[in-house]
C-alpha cells in the first residue's frame, strides 16, 4: 500500500526533485516503460538513485502521476502541476502537498505556537518555527508573499489552508479494519470540533488539537482563550443517533471540571465524502451537538446514562 512518509523526509533538496519529477514524467498522453523513466528521472533530478523510487511514490500519493502495468505516466492534475513548475510557479505543487496532509503536525504546530494579527495573517517567530515546522518552512518559501524574516508572517488566504480540515488530518495508519475506521470517524469528528472552534475564536491558535499529542487526558480539544480553559471531549458516528461512550476517565474529568468540560458530537461521519466538504454539510445540518457540563446534564430529562459493561474482578477477599 502505497504512503506518504514523514514530514521530515520533504527537505529542500527533495522538494526540489518532486518538483523536477514531476514536469520531467512523460504526461497522461504518453506511455514509457517505468524502467526508462527511473533512469530519466535520476537524470533529471540527481541525488541517490535509491532516492528516486520514493519520489515516485510521494507522486504516486498525490495523484500526479500513476503506474499502469509496466508504463508510468503523468496524470491531467500532474500535467497541471508540471505546466505551472515550468513557468516558474511552484506553489501549484506546495498547495497539493499541503491539501495532501503530507505537513499535517507541522502546520498543526505552526498554526498552535503562532498567532493572528488583525489581517488575519498567520504570525509565528522564525526561532519557534524552526524546531517544529522546518521542512514546512521550506514549502512556504515557495510563495513569494509569504515573508521568512525574524517572524514567519503567511498571508491570510494561505494561513486558511493550512489551518484547514484537510491540511490536519493526519494520514491513514496501518491498524486492523474495524479499528482503522473508528479512529478515522473519531479522527474526523476531532478535526471538525478544532476547525469550528478555530472559526469562532478571536485567537485561532488558542485552540489545541491535545489529543494529537495524547490520548488519556480525558479530552480532545483545549480552548485557552481565557484563564478558565475550556476542556472538549468529541464524540462522532457514522449514523445520527445521538448516542456516544463516556469512559471512566472521561466521566471524572466531566465531574472535575464541571462548566468548563462540554461534549462535541458529530453525527452522519461518512469516510467516502471529502472531509472539506463533509465539514461545511455537517456545519449546515446542525452539528456539532454540544453539552455543556455533562455531570450535571446527564441523568436530566433530556439525557440518560445507561450502564452496558460491567467490569469484573476477584475480590481481595478472597
């Protein structure tokens, strides 16, 4: 199965050949043995030549290019590309890799340790971006109105790209079917709680996405526009019962942090859709569902906790 690798396999010298690669692959009119166009590319694009097969699957990733049989050839988007790489326009290629989640922690770190100033610009010092965002920063110095001093300043309209749900969903990982498609609803539902939430705030960096970074807190979102810190735990199906888990450790931080704990819910997930567009449907149909203070709603009229596992354990008495 093919799959992107690390942000931190996109140095520049990298970026650089991806951006070769792509313009020197014959296009979707043309078919050359795969063999021949390995020997092209390490020609074109110089480096090891053990290095060309992985630029060829990051293409491959991105649906530039496609692999049929014994032929590899360029795609319509690839020839896209490749027409804007060479008039000089690399940012036709940056903006896929970014739409691609290639980047998804380091623009999540970018976008959380930065701020926004009145124009909406993304701001973040060069010293801080550095540590988690170095290869991104090589990316964005492809666009010219993005400025690269002492301060990282990326222009609104690109800022919105980088913060969007597509740019932060991270990558499919290799876990067993029922789980993989759990974690993606979850995932999902997670992504859309932190892209609302970051549409609503005066202070989009104020909202962190802490379940990317642990997942036993007892919440997924933090909100710290304030001194009080909003806790979110998200909650999302493929269906639209309105129906979600608490675990323990999720009921007692709810009962701990009274007001300032609110459950998210997201119903009618379906990992066919393009979470872009997923996201503004689910927007318009209502969601999310929030419950503010859940220890203090649940077993209310308009919400019931029903017990339906027991855990079991010998008695020390015994």
């Amino acid at each position: 199965m093919l799959a992107l690798p690390e942000s931190s396999w996109f140095t520049g010298a990298r970026l650089q050949r991806l951006a070769i690669a792509v313009r020197t692959l014959p296009s979707s009119q043309q078919e050359i043995p795969a063999t021949e166009s390995m020997r092209t590319l390490w020609r074109a694009c110089g480096g090891p030549f053990d290095e060309v097969a992985g630029l060829l699957n990051v293409l491959q990733c991105l649906g530039l290019v496609v692999e049929a049989g014994p032929v590899i050839r360029r795609t319509r988007a690839g020839d896209r590309v490749a027409k804007a790489s060479r008039s000089g326009d690399l940012t036709v290629l940056g903006a896929v890799l970014v739409r691609s989640r290639a980047f998804h922690d380091q623009s999540r770190f970018l976008v959380e340790n930065g701020s926004s100033d009145g124009a909406g610009n993304l701001v973040c010092t060069r010293r801080v971006a550095r540590v988690g965002s170095p290869q991104l920063l090589g990316l964005l110095s492809w666009w010219p109105e993005v400025r690269l001093g002492s301060e990282i300043v990326v222009p609104e309209a690109l800022a919105r790209e980088l913060r969007a749900v597509w740019a932060l969903l991270p990558p499919p990982v290799e876990i067993p079917a029922w789980e993989k498609e759990r974690k993606a609803v979850g995932d999902r539902a997670e992504l859309y709680t932190v892209q609302t939430e970051r549409s609503l705030a005066v202070a989009p960096s104020a909202i962190r996405w802490v379940a990317r970074d642990a997942d036993n807190l007892g919440w997924d979102v933090e909100d710290r526009s304030d001194a009080t810190i909003r806790r979110i735990e998200v909650k999302g199906r493929r269906d639209g019962e309105l129906v979600f888990f608490l675990s323990e450790n999720e009921w007692n931080k709810a009962r701990e942090f009274g007001p300032a704990y609110e459950i998210h819910f997201w119903g009618m997930i379906d990992l066919q859709r393009d979470p872009a567009v997923e996201y503004t449907e689910l927007r318009a149909a209502g969601y999310p569902l929030i419950l503010v203070n859940p220890a203090a709603e649940i077993g209310a009229e308009a919400w019931v906790a029903e017990p339906v596992r027991w855990r079991v354990r010998r008695s020390a008495m015994v």
